[in-house]
C-alpha cells in the first residue's frame, strides 16, 4: 500500500503532465495549476485501477467535453497516455 507522501509526489507528478499537455489550452492562457485537478484525480484514480487505455480515452473524452465544454482528437489523448506510462 502507497504511504501519502508517495500519493502526494505522484499527484503531483500526474498534475505537472497534465497541465503541460494543456488539453483544453487553459495553462497557457493564465490559468491556476489546478484548474485540471479534476481531470488529474480521475486520471490518478484510473491508473490505479489499472482501467484499459479505451475506457481511459473515453473518461477523459467525457471530461473534457462535460467540465471544459472541449472536444480533443482521441489521438491527443492516446498520446498522452503514452507520456503517463513512461512516467
């Protein structure tokens, strides 16, 4: 089992990928770092859940589209995911 001090550097983590991937391009527009803390918890959450990479792609479509109102390509995400699992 993860102590929190590991949680907490791997949310960390997962948030600095996330907002560098800037999905709905709000970082660069000036918005707080957690502006997609929502999107990060439930990333975290799947990756723990070891969730298959489709039903990954189809939750953050949903987020994306539900919380930002955006739509992204799912090979933006399929590359993102990609990123995560190198990390």
């Amino acid at each position: 089992m993860k102590d929190k001090k590991q949680i907490k550097e791997e949310r960390k983590n997962l948030r600095t990928l996330v907002n560098k991937w800037d999905p709905a391009g709000l970082i660069q527009t000036g918005s707080p770092d957690d502006e997609y803390d929502c999107l990060s918890d439930k990333i975290y959450s799947m990756l723990n859940r070891n969730v298959s990479e489709e039903e990954m792609i189809q939750h953050i479509v949903q987020e994306l589209e539900d919380h930002f109102g955006c739509s992204i390509k799912p090979e933006s995400i399929m590359r993102f995911i990609q990123v995560l699992n190198k990390n």
